[in-house]
C-alpha cells in the first residue's frame, strides 16, 4: 500500500513538471508566433540630475556641517538673485503682464554603437524623430558615437538621419571617444562640430569588399556550380562560379564610384578638408586627426557634458524596442554562452611578450 502510495506521489509530480513544461514552451512558441510589428518605447533620463547629484554627494561627504550651513545660505542667495534677475528680464522684455522667462538650454544626448550592417539606424530614427518635435535652433544634439563602419547603404541611412537636424537647424555635435571610422566617419562629419579623445581611430575615407572564391575547391571535388543571370553584370563576382576579368573590373569600378561618393559626401560637410591627402582609406589617432581637420577638438564626451551640466539641461534619450518572451529567453541563453566563452578566453589567454 506504501508503495502505491509513493508511486502516486512520483506519477503526480512527473505530470507536474510535464504540463510546466509544456507550457513555458506554448508561451514560448506563441510569443515568437505573434507579427512582427512590434513598437519600442523612449527612454529618458536627466543627466543633469545625475551631476547635481554626485556633486553633492561629495561635497555633503567632503564639508563639515558649519560649512554646509554656510552653502546652503550661499545658495539660497544665489537661487534668490537668479529669480529676481529673470523677473527683471521678463518686464525689460516689453510684456505688462511679465513674460515668459526664456527656457534653458537642452542638449539631447544619443549614443550609436554601431554593428557591421548598421542595424541601430532604426533606433536613431526613431530618436532624432522625438527630438525635433521639441528642439529649438538654441538647443543642441549630441551624438556618442562608436563604430568602425559597414554596409554603405546602413551607414548612408544613418547619416542621413543625423542630417536632418541640420535641415531643420539644430547643432548637432558628434563624439568619438573609441573608434569612428569608414561608415562611422561618414555619420561624424555629418556634425557642425567633431570632437575626439587623443587615441580615438578616426578616419578610413575608403571602400573595401572581400569575398571569397571556392570555385577551384568545387572543380576539384567534381562539383559544378550554375548561375543564371539577365543583364551582363547582374553579378560581376561570385563565391562559387569562376570570376572572369571583366567582372572583376567592373567591381572595381563600382568600389571607385561609391569612394568617390563618400568623397563627395566628406568634402561636403567638411569643405576645409584636403580630401584627396586624407581619403586614402588611412585611419589616425585623434591628436594627428585634429592637425588634419578631420575633427575640430581633442575631449572625451565626459569633459563636454560636465562642462555643460551647469549651463544646460541635458537629457540622454534611448528608443528600445519591446522583446518578446522568446527573444528574452534566447537573449540569455546567449549571455549565458557568451559568459562560459568569456571565461574560457579569459582562462587561456596568451599576453604578448
């Protein structure tokens, strides 16, 4: 009776965890089945706030409480000078009824880590969309930016969307702390103003394509391959089938017609330039980038903002897109491999001598 008992209890459990797995798996399978007009939303985040912030920590942290009472009588002071002084400019302005103070100055932070195929352009449309619904010519945008270029179509697409605050007049400030090169250059320049930290790889004005051919592998094994085409350079290269001079030729030519647009798209933005010395495909370091004209200042993003916090409201804006239960699981699955590959590498890597 006992072990009847006991097997009921295993039986009961083994259903158990069949149905909860069973239904994970629905949630799952439902969840990637579902269209793929998803939205994102914007996230916003003061970084003014977070100045202010730290600045007062250390300094409650740093000052006796005699010497905090002195600042806070400093500071309401000076809050009480600023309120009198922008009651007095609203009345100079010439409205009986006082005029509205003028509002501070934003500048709106955006960052773009750029991948191969530029994928992160459809967050940054989405970014710059929300920034113009509110931005004056007197606010500025600052871009974080980090890539070192890709597909020409992703990266044209992005800078074309940088360019659309200098249509509508807003300053647009790039910064490149890492790397802006090739694709990434092409976004930066797009800036009324370039700023680099002194390592930073600025640069690559060139084209590059690589591709590999197996044709002698297949020949080798007896494989034929067949391509079928309609138009004489519907395929100039191929992977599989036997490349031919004149096809090589003709992707050399279209290698030299998209370099002579990115040319064109440089010399543009950046008339100063002497294109030809430096659209030769090099990268540099920031410090030599400057004495090139390729940017206009040597500071890292942190300089620039903690030198605005005092002046300007600056606000960090992100456009994430929703993930569905299936993607958040196979986001750390991911992770979870990534880690494991990590600490292997981490484990057994070789330090240069």
């Amino acid at each position: 009776m006992e072990f009847l008992y006991e097997y009921g209890l295993f039986l009961a459990k083994a259903i158990t965890f069949v149905i909860a797995i069973v239904a994970i798996v629905t949630v799952i399978a439902s969840s990637a089945m579902k269209p793929a007009g998803k939205k994102g939303e914007l996230e916003l985040n003061d970084l003014s706030e977070e100045f202010i912030d730290v600045e007062e920590d250390i300094i409650h942290y740093l000052l006796s409480k005699e010497e905090l009472k002195e600042k806070d009588k400093k500071d309401k002071k000076a809050a009480k000078d600023k309120a009198k002084a922008d009651k007095k400019a609203a009345k100079l302005s010439g409205d009986n009824e006082g005029a509205i103070v003028k509002a501070e100055a934003k500048i709106f932070v955006v960052d773009f880590n750029g991948s191969i195929d530029a994928r992160e352009v459809s967050a940054l449309r989405e970014e710059i969309s929300a920034i113009l619904t509110v931005a004056t010519p007197e606010d500025e945008v600052f871009l974080r930016l980090e890539s070192g270029g890709g597909m020409v179509h992703g990266y044209g697409l992005a800078a074309s969307q940088l360019d659309r605050l200098r249509q509508h007049n807003i300053p647009l400030t790039a910064s490149v702390d890492k790397v802006a090169a090739s694709g990434g250059y092409m976004m930066a320049c797009v800036a009324n103003h370039i700023i680099s930290a002194p390592f930073a790889i600025v640069g690559s004005i060139g084209v590059i394509a690589q591709v590999p051919n197996f044709h002698k592998l297949l020949k080798k094994n007896d494989i034929d391959y067949e391509q079928f085409t309609a138009g004489e350079f519907k395929r100039t290269v191929t992977m599989f089938g036997e490349n031919t001079d004149k096809g090589r030729e003709k992707f050399s030519e279209e290698l030299e017609e998209t370099h002579l647009l990115f040319k064109d798209f440089v010399r543009e933005r950046r008339p100063s330039l002497d294109i030809d010395k430096v659209a030769t495909g090099e990268h540099w370091f920031g410090s030599t980038a400057k004495e090139l004209g390729l940017v206009d200042e040597i500071q890292t993003s942190d300089d620039f903002l903690q030198s605005r916090s005092k002046s300007h409201k600056i606000i960090a804006l992100r456009y994430v897109m929703k993930k569905t239960l299936a993607e958040k699981f196979s986001k750390a699955a991911s992770m979870s491999v990534d880690s494991i590959f990590s600490k292997l590498w981490q484990n057994n890597r070789i330090f240069p001598s």
